[in-house]
C-alpha cells in the first residue's frame, strides 16, 4: 500500500504551487487527495488524518504543536513548499524525529534574479533618471555619481542561499564582490569569488550594499545610522531581505541628509508600511510590495521541488531541501 499523505495549505496558494502534472506525479507516489487541508480543519480534525505519514505544506501550514501532533501519530515529514519553515517546527516535532523539507533554494532563485536586475540598474543609478524624467522630463543622460559596472564594488550582507546565487551572478560583471557573513570561511568566499569583509566595511566601501541576511533574534535591527551615514556618495542600499533588520527610522534619518544616496527596498516593517510612513515620501526611496520572491508562475518550482523530495524521501535518497533544528538559528 502507498504511504497516506496530506495536502496543507491555504487552498488560495494552491493552484499556483502544484501543476496538474505535478499532483498526478504525486498521487503515483503516495495516497494523497487534490484537495488542500486548512490549518483549521486540521487542528480540528481529531483522530481523522492519524494514518498520516507525510504532509505535502506551504503558505498556511499550522505550527506542529504537541496537541496537533497527538492527532498525527504516524506523521514522519513535512514537504513544505515555501522557504522558511520556522513557523512549523517546534521542540516536539525535533523530539519525535519529524523530518522537514523547504523548498527554499527554489524560492532563493527569484529573489537573487531580482537582486541582481536591481544592482544593475543601482550601478547606473537608473533610479534618479527615472524619477526626473517622470517628474521634470529632465533628459540627463550625464552622472557624476554614477558608479557604472566597471571596476566597481558590490558588498553583499550574508553568504546564504539567495546571497551566494547573488555572487554567482556579479560573476558576469566586471565588479569587485565583497562579503559580509561571519559564518563563512575565507576558502568558501574564494570559491564564491568574493572577498570576506566586516560589516563597516561593506558599508564603506560598496558602491551597491545588497542585503541578503537572515531575520533572527541576534540580527534584527542590525543596521542603523553610523552604516547608512558611512556610505559612498552615489550609493544604493538594497533590502530584499527583511525589514527588521534595518533601524528604519535611522535610515530614513540618513537618506534625507544625503539625496545622493539611494534606498531600495523590496521589504519594510511593518509590511506594508503605515499610512504615513516616510518610505512613501522620499525621493531617494524605491519600494516595491515585497515582490522579489516567487510569485505567480515562478512558484511551480516549488511545488516541483516539493514532490521530488517525496520522491527522494520514499527511496531513501537524502533530502536537498532538509532542514535540521541546528540550522534555524542562522537561516530565515
């Protein structure tokens, strides 16, 4: 008999997740139903689904309490197919040896195209073009403050998986990389092509500073004034990370004494923005509704991702998307 599985998932996402082909490939696989679970009718579900051994998850998958646990006695896996899965594990389900599987690196490719479609435009300064030709019809081709993408300087904040397809990226540019990430040796950063430097640093001397770092307890509210102030004129700061990161005020403090600098950013905090916030204001501010990640057709890939790791998960092969409870407090 095939292993009885579960969709979970806000139904809303699911469409977008799981091709037609995909369920089909799945359903050859495991016992599983086309149709999504709640989180609601899952925790309210008693004994229905305790033959369950994996659940097929995204955007909308419950938190694995010891109460929902009791309720999924031969639970084995999670597939989720969304990055992080921080908001599903907890010490009881490392306790049971639950086994969880993001579809992360998948989620990771967008946002590094994203990233690296905005460093370029940065290096041209293509913002301040855009805004006077909108606003003044201002047709200025000249920038004495354009960096260009010639023997430059991109720093990127974090070595993960979106910042190191980031790095693969600048490879095509004629652009010194530096990176900030304390948990990368000198010998991986060569192999990325990149050069390891402090975080003052990567401020200082980046004439783009790409964010890339995870939202953790240690890193929220990371960068402030004395970083955004340290900038190069002409610079741009680009968060397609979390908005937690950044003392937003500071920045925002910085940006409107130096008009020379740019911010942009993919993610806020709050997300959206307040009514009134000053992000709205600025001129030197681009915001965009945190769209860098998989959004519409990219986010097949990850529900693609999701049934070959049942796949692999059913034949013995290692998980590439596993997730161990050591990583989660470096990972977002």
């Amino acid at each position: 008999m095939k292993p009885r599985f579960l969709f979970v998932l806000d139904a809303v996402h699911f469409e977008s997740l799981f091709s037609d082909s995909a369920v089909a490939r799945l359903q050859r696989l495991v016992e599983i139903d086309a149709a999504p679970v709640s989180a609601a009718e899952l925790q309210a579900a008693g004994a229905r689904y305790a033959t369950v051994e994996g659940i097929v998850s995204s955007w909308g998958m419950p938190e694995l309490t010891p109460e929902l646990l009791k309720s999924l006695p031969r639970l084995r896996a999670v597939f989720h197919a969304a990055g992080t899965v921080k908001t599903i594990a907890t010490p009881a389900s490392w306790e049971r040896g639950i086994r969880i599987s993001s579809a992360a690196a998948e989620n990771a490719k967008p946002t590094a195209e994203f990233a690296f479609a905005e460093i370029i435009l940065s290096l041209k300064r293509a913002w301040s073009r855009m805004f006077d030709l909108r606003e003044n019809q201002a047709y200025q081709q000249n920038d004495p403050l354009m960096p260009g993408c010639y023997g430059t300087t991109v720093a990127l904040l974090s070595l993960g998986k979106i910042g190191r397809l980031v790095a693969q990226r600048l490879a095509s540019l004629d652009v010194k990389v530096l990176a900030y990430d304390p948990l990368v040796s000198p010998a991986e950063a060569t192999a990325l092509g990149v050069t390891l430097c402090s975080l003052d640093e990567a401020f200082a001397q980046g004439d783009v500073v790409s964010c890339h770092s995870p939202l953790t307890p240690e890193t929220s509210g990371l960068l402030g004034r004395q970083h955004f102030a340290a900038m190069k004129r002409g610079a741009t700061f680009i968060n397609t990370a979390r908005g937690g990161l950044v003392r937003e005020n500071e920045m925002v403090q910085v940006l409107r004494e130096r008009p020379d600098l740019f911010a942009v950013l993919d993610v806020s905090d709050p997300e959206p923005p307040a009514a009134n916030s000053p992000l709205f204001g600025l001129k030197n501010i681009v915001l965009t509704p945190h769209i860098a990640g998989s959004m519409g057709p990219e986010c097949r890939r990850l529900g693609a991702m999701t049934v070959d790791e049942v796949e692999r998960y059913l034949s013995g092969q290692p998980l590439l998307g596993e997730v161990h409870q050591r990583q989660l407090a470096v990972i977002a």
